[in-house]
C-alpha cells in the first residue's frame, strides 16, 4: 500500500522529536544511510557504527512480497518522495538476526548537508501482525464452527482489550449455542413424544371415527326399525278399537237376542195357558157329551140323533184334548230350549262383555306400546342424529389429526436440522497432546 501525501512538512534532522521518537527514524542519502535515532538502533539490532554508512538493503530482505527486488523499490519509492514530498507504504524489514516482520514506512523528501536526501520513519507492524494473526486464527475455528479455543497467550497491553473482547465474545456464543444445542435436543425429544403421541392419537381417531360410522349405520337401520314398530303399534292399536267396537256391538246383539228369547219364553208360557184352558174345555165338553149321550140312551128312539151327535162331540173333544195335549208338550219342550237358549246367549254375552273388558285392557297396553314406541323412535332419531354429529366432528378431529402429525414431523426434520446446525460447533477442547494456536507477544521478535 503507497500513499502520497503532498504538502507536509518534514521534520527537521535536530527535531527533539527525532531524538527521542518511539519510531525509528534514519535518513537515506544516496543510498547509504548517513543518520538515525536511537529507536532505529533498537528495532534493527545494530550499533550506530554498523547502521551509519551501511548501504538501505541491510534492513530489508532481498525481495519484498511481491517478489520484486528491494533495492529496486528502494530507489522508486525514494524516486517518489523526492517528486511527491511524502510517501506512506507497508514494508518487509530484517532485523539483524535475520527475522523479518511488516513496518509501515513513511518517507519525507529533505535535505541533508546541502544534498537531497530522504528522511525514513519505520513503525514496527509485527504486533499488530501478531493480533490479526491471533484474530484471523481464531475467527477461521469459529468459521469452522470450533468455540472450544479462546485466544490464550496474551498480547501487548496496547491490544489486551481486543483479545479480551474476543473471548468474552467467544465465551457468549459458545453459552448462546449451547443453550441453542440443548434447546434443539428437547425440542427433538419433545417433537419425538408428540409425533408418537400424534401417530397414535391419528390411529385411534381413524377406528374411532370407523367405529362411529359403523355404529350411525346400525343406529340408522335401528331407528327405522322402531319407526316400522311405532306405526304397526298404532296401527294394532286402531284395530283393537275396531274390535272393541265390534265386541260392544255383539254385546248389544247379544242384549236383544236375549230380550227376544225372553219375550218368545212369556210368549210360550201364555199359549201353554191356553192351551190348559182348551183343554179344560175339552173336558167340560167331553163330560157334557157324555152326559147328552146318556141323557139320549133314557130317550129311546127319540133321543137316537141326539146321542149320535153327542158321539160325535165327545169324540171331537177327545180330539181337541188330545192335540191340546201335544201342544202342550211341545210348547213344554219348546219352553225348555228356550230357556237353555236364554241361559247360552246369557252365557254369551256374559263372555262378550269379560272379551270386551279384555280387548279393552289390550287396547289400553296396545296403546301404551304405541305412545312408547313413539317416544323410543323420537329418542333413536335424536340418539342417532348425535351419533351422527359426533361422526362428522371425530372426521373432523381425524382430519386435524392428521394435519397435526405432518405438522409435528415437519417440526421433528425442522428440529433435527437445527440439531445438525448446532452440531457444527465444537464447544468443549479436544483432548490433544499440544496447543493448536500459538500467539506472539511483543518481546518474540526473532
């Protein structure tokens, strides 16, 4: 690096500042150098005798890094200095020993004993070398990921500060990854435990919403079922009306079929009345034809025709007896049966009204059934209408499920590669039979 600067003042050769400057200062003339301060003396390891009348070259390596030669940049630069008045530029020097270690030089262009001449300030750049060799050291392990090493070997107090900031630095991010390391683990573990948990509750969801579905069919065909029950029950129950109904109307029949037969016994019992008085007529003729007879016989002759005619009315009213007397044998047996018939329709209606009494009971159970039948075939309806939304949201929730556990596998790979992201540092030292690093301090100049 050169730079020019026009227009400066270059310090005299009996400046105060020349004698006791902590940077070294000597003058080149002609190539030789024919003065220098104390300092100069210092950083190059020379007597003022060896320094004074050596030629530029002794304090500078052959080439310089950019392969060129020194002597032949020594001439340009002072070339440039004497036509720019000051010249600043980053040197390779040699101390006596032969180690080399980076300068900045400055040049001024002056006069010395009447003779251009070039005035040549040196300020030691090795530790400053050292700390950015410390630095540049250290950040590559960091860039390699190792916050195992902090900068050991102190540098000169000048420099102190920055090594100790490095570390501090160092130091907070090796706690920050860490931190972040630990954090990626139990995310990772936490991450494991949900995705496990995720894939179970995903399964459990799948048989559960299957089991649901299953179980709203079957309800389904269950609820049709007890709505078909529910309308033959009422349908039962109508029918038990209509035959209660018709039971009742039997009675009634049954009523008036024995109010007949009870009119047609009174009825029989009238004739068979008459009938005893025909035949006690009968009997008063048949007496009164008996005694005509007699009554003709004292007669004679005379009372012949009579007495034929009294045969003839006896004889009709043995007749009339005689069928008075069939009669009332039959009306008797007629009587009778009729009597059994009463006591059998009386029977009847008897049974009639206990089947009624029954049909009635069945009817008021059949009804009872019916109104529970309905009841159930609501409650069914309703069980089966929560069955069904418990179906939708347990596919609902299988859904979510399943949107969950691609969420947390995607948050275990997203886990995993912060793991593998932390992984890259190194934040404890590795056990290795020497230090990696070695620092320079000030006082190692050779």
């Amino acid at each position: 690096m050169r730079t020019i600067i026009r227009h400066h003042r270059a310090p005299s050769v009996g400046d105060v500042y020349y004698a006791n400057s902590p940077d070294a200062i000597y003058v080149i003339q002609d190539g030789i150098y024919v003065d220098c301060n104390p300092a100069a003396l210092a950083l190059f390891g020379y007597a003022r005798e060896e320094f004074v009348g050596a030629t530029a070259g002794i304090t500078s390596p052959e080439r310089q890094d950019c392969g060129t030669p020194t002597e032949t940049l020594i001439r340009r630069r002072v070339e440039e200095s004497q036509r720019g008045g000051v010249l600043r530029f980053r040197w390779r020097c040699t101390r006596r020993g032969g180690a080399d270690f980076p300068a900045m030089m400055m040049l001024f262009a002056t006069r010395w004993r009447g003779r251009p001449a070039t005035i040549v300030t040196c300020s030691d750049l090795s530790d400053v070398a050292s700390m950015v060799t410390a630095l540049s050291d250290g950040l590559g392990r960091l860039a390699q990921g190792d916050l195992s090493r902090p900068l050991e070997d102190r540098l000169i107090e000048q420099y102190e500060p920055v090594r100790a900031a490095y570390n501090r630095l160092l130091g907070d991010l090796r706690q920050m990854v860490g931190a972040v390391g630990e954090t990626a683990r139990a995310i990772d573990g936490d991450t494991r435990e949900i995705r496990d948990a995720a894939d179970a509750l995903s399964g459990r969801t799948e048989r559960q919403a299957a089991a649901l579905e299953q179980s709203a069919a079957a309800l389904d065909q269950l609820t049709r079922s007890v709505a078909t029950s529910a309308d033959d029950s009422a349908r039962a129950d109508r029918l038990a009306a209509e035959a209660s109904a018709e039971a009742a109307a039997s009675g009634a029949v049954a009523q008036q079929a024995i109010a007949a037969m009870t009119g047609i016994e009174r009825s029989g019992s009238e004739i068979g009345e008459i009938i005893a008085l025909i035949d006690g007529i009968a009997f008063q003729t048949n007496l009164l034809a008996l005694n005509a007879g007699v009554e003709a016989a004292r007669a004679g002759d005379a009372g012949r025709g009579f007495a034929v005619v009294a045969q003839e009315v006896r004889a009709l009213a043995q007749r009339s007896a005689t069928a008075a007397s069939e009669v009332k044998a039959q009306i008797a047996a007629a009587t009778g049966e009729i009597g059994a018939g009463v006591r059998l329709v009386g029977e009847t209606a008897a049974a009639l009204r206990q089947i009624l009494a029954r049909v009635e009971d069945v009817r008021g159970l059949v009804g009872e059934v019916a109104v529970s039948a309905r009841e159930q075939a609501r409650g069914i309806a309703q069980v089966n209408s929560a069955i069904a939304e418990m179906s939708r949201m347990t596919q609902e929730n299988a859904a979510m499920a399943e949107q969950t556990n691609a969420a947390t596998h995607g948050l275990a790979e997203r886990a995993a590669t912060l793991g593998g992201q932390v992984g890259r540092f190194r934040l404890a030292a590795a056990e290795s039979p020497g230090r990696v690093v070695t620092l320079r301090s000030r006082s190692a100049r050779g």
